[in-house]
C-alpha cells in the first residue's frame, strides 16, 4: 500500500499536525506504515473485523459531503481528477475536500513539499497501474 497520510497539511487545533506531534523520524517511519496498515491494526487492536471502522469512515465522509464544511477545514475524499495537486486527470485519488453552499470542490493550493510531493507519486504510480489493470472491463 501506497497510502500517504500528509501530517503536514493536517491540523490539530488548528496546528500543523508534524509541529504538535514534533516527531518527524516517528511520523515518516511508523506513523505511515500504521495509517497503510490501519486494517491489520484494527483487527489486532480490537479483536475484530476492521469493517466497523470502515463503517464509521463511511458515515464520516457521507456527512462530511452532505453537510458545508466550517471555515477553512476539509476533508480527504476520493473523487475524479481534474488535474489538480499534479494528479492525472479522471483518475480517482484522495484529494482535500469542502462544501460549500451543498457543492464540493477540490481545496487549492495546499503545499506540498518533495517528501509528500513522492509519497502522492507512489500512489498515484499505484492508482494508474490499477486502472490499467481493470481498462478492459470497463467501457
């Protein structure tokens, strides 16, 4: 797995979540492999099928689409490129996402350093692979 947390576009109490966390070596070698293992985790955490917390993400994202978005916050969701973040248009990645007046739109203009900026490269390299993989399926 790919999967690329940015703790450095993440908030906590409105912070950067690298600053508040202040373990850069902790977030870059343990964090993301837990986040790209977080099923795995889940399971041996709670003895059980991680199928509840995907539930609950579901729930979180629906509300999070469904309802504006306060202030500046947003919300990782995977929706269809439009080129945005050097991400191949109509490919479905994760992007920062808000509502605004019941629309979502893809935030613009986050930062992304070279470390993030090879992280979302791996995965979108990941994404496009898997794509190729199903193209005959679908038309």
């Amino acid at each position: 797995s790919t999967q690329y947390p940015d703790f450095y576009n993440a908030r906590i109490e409105g912070r950067p979540a690298n600053k508040v966390i202040g373990d850069e070596k902790w977030l870059k070698e343990d964090f993301i492999a837990t986040v790209q293992q977080r099923g795995a985790a889940v399971i041996k955490a709670r003895g059980l099928s991680s199928a509840g917390s995907a539930a609950n993400a579901i729930v979180d994202t629906v509300s999070s689409l469904t309802n504006d978005t306060p202030g500046d916050d947003w919300h990782s969701v995977g929706v269809c490129s439009d080129g945005s973040y050097d991400v191949e248009k109509d490919l479905i990645s994760s992007f920062p996402v808000c509502v605004r007046a019941g629309k979502w739109e893809i935030v613009q203009g986050l930062p992304i350093n070279d470390f993030s900026r090879e992280k979302i490269d791996a995965s979108v390299a990941e994404l496009k692979e898997e794509k190729s993989l199903v193209s005959d399926l679908v038309r």
